[in-house]
C-alpha cells in the first residue's frame, strides 16, 4: 500500500489526525520530499512522522535511524 492516509488510517484507526493526512500523499514521494515531510503530509505532528518514518524504514530494508538521519540531513 503506497498510500499513506489509508496505510496510515488502517494501521493507526484511532488516531484522529489519520484523516488530516494529505490523500494524494505516498510514501514514495514522502521520501522525494523529506525535507518538507509535514508540509507533504498536511500533519505537523512528531508521533506520525515517527510512524511514517518507521513505515519507510520498512519498505526501503533499512533502519529508521537511516530515515531519520536523511530528514536533518535535509532541514538542516
């Protein structure tokens, strides 16, 4: 499932802020844009970024410390 609001609000259902999510929003262009990773999603929340993160660590076979060390990477 490429689509981050229904992978997110399937896996997540009791988190309210699953239906902010952007709709159009993947995880492969969440990784295209890392940088902006909230602007992307339309949710500025840490605990979804986490999740998302955590998702894409899965997805690409890597750690999540990879992901998250790509994003301050690029915001820094």
């Amino acid at each position: 499932m490429n689509n981050i609001k229904k992978w997110y609000t399937t896996t997540f259902p009791t988190d309210e802020l699953g239906v902010e999510i952007n709709p159009n929003a993947t995880f492969l262009g969440l990784i295209g844009n890392i940088g902006d990773v909230y602007e992307y999603i339309g949710v500025v929340d840490s605990i979804v970024r986490e999740r998302l993160f955590e998702r894409i660590a899965e997805i690409m076979e890597c750690s999540y410390d990879e992901v998250y060390n790509l994003w301050l990477r690029d915001i820094i």
